[in-house]
C-alpha cells in the first residue's frame, strides 16, 4: 500500500524504467505519454487504481503563491477568485476516496504525495524550449507551496520526454541546462530522456 511520500516515490522508481522502454518506442503528444505514464505507474509501479489520478483539475479557493496569485489576475474580473492547477500525473493518498472531481478539491489538494508534469517533443521543425519547461517547473513549486499552506506536502517531479528521432527537434543543451539548473535551485525532481540518454536529478524533496 502507498501511504506516504516516500512509498508513492518508490513506485515511480519501479516505474521508471518502463516509462523510458516504451516511451521511446513510440512517437505521440503529450497526452499520450501521460497515458503511458499512467499506465507505467499502475503496472511497473503497483499503484492501486483508487490512488492515481490523471489531469485531475483541482480549485485552491485562497492563493498563496507569488506565480498562481500573477496566473489568477490574468482572467477576466469576475474570476479571479482562486486558481485551478491540472496536474498531468498525481499519486494520492487514502484520504482523496477514489474521487477526482472538481468538487473534491479539499482532497485532492491536502493528500497528493507526489505529482509530475510532463513535456514532450512533440514538435513540427521544432523543438522543445527551456521557457516551456521553466514554467511547468515554476507551476509545481507553486502548487508544492500551496499545498503546504494546507499542512501537507508532496514531490514535485518534472518529467521530459525528448524522444524526437531528428536531433533538430530535441531539446538543445542549453536548455535543458537551464532547465535543470532551475529545478536543482527549486527542489523538484528532474527527470529527461531521449532516445540515447537519460537523466534523473534528485533532489531533497524526493525524501520528505
């Protein structure tokens, strides 16, 4: 059973090397490599059903952080209150009930243990940049930050999947770089692969 961060960790670990297998077997959106994360998670990585939730929108009434305070001012006056995150992958635990819906938000929020954004070079003549990946790393600071305001806590995880055949369409290494050197300096997990290469830098929110 998954019942703290660390185990919800351990899972992604025995995931791990079946997310890269066949991830790099096919070429998809990011979407569906989410899927496949998903599914990694559920099978390599004995997550229950009932305690892994996919894109899950969940509603932060009270803003906390500087980055989803500035994304909520964005919208039209009449909603600014509060903020909607999306995590694309989220491990919970027992207390969310099997129950992703919006109006679960108390749950989903005060008992994610660990969350992952994931980018994917899905790129006509292009490439994925390190603005891209600063965001989604900046997001899952934020929303670590909110949840912490709850009383809890959980590890943030940014997951690329640069599995483009053409180099030209690969993350270049300044910015993944870049990319890394942000998440290091903010403590979320980094996590890259390509085709011929993979990376993990762990951070110290990978033991809470």
């Amino acid at each position: 059973m998954i019942a703290n961060s660390n185990e919800a960790y351990n899972c992604l670990e025995a995931a791990w090397d079946q997310i890269v297998s066949e991830c790099r077997q096919v070429l998809g959106s990011e979407l569906h490599y989410q899927a496949m994360v998903y599914h990694a998670l559920r099978t390599s990585g004995g997550v229950p059903v009932q305690k892994i939730g996919m894109n899950v929108k969940q509603y932060i009434q009270t803003v906390a952080s500087e980055m989803f305070t500035k994304l909520a001012d964005r919208k039209h006056v009449d909603f600014r209150q509060g903020f909607e995150p999306i995590p694309d992958v989220v491990i919970f635990g027992y207390g969310v009930n099997s129950d992703w819906r919006r109006r679960n938000f108390e749950s989903t929020l005060k008992h994610m243990l660990l969350a992952i954004e994931i980018k994917a070079s899905e790129r006509a003549k292009s490439r994925l940049g390190a603005a891209e990946i600063k965001t989604d790393i900046l997001k899952l600071d934020a929303h670590r930050q909110e949840v912490r305001e709850l009383g809890s806590d959980f590890i943030p995880v940014m997951m690329i999947i640069d599995t483009a055949h053409l180099e030209s369409e690969r993350m270049t290494a300044w910015s993944l770089g870049q990319s890394r050197e942000l998440a290091t300096s903010l403590g979320v997990e980094f996590r890259y692969f390509n085709l011929d290469r993979v990376i993990v830098d762990r951070n110290e929110s990978s033991a809470l």
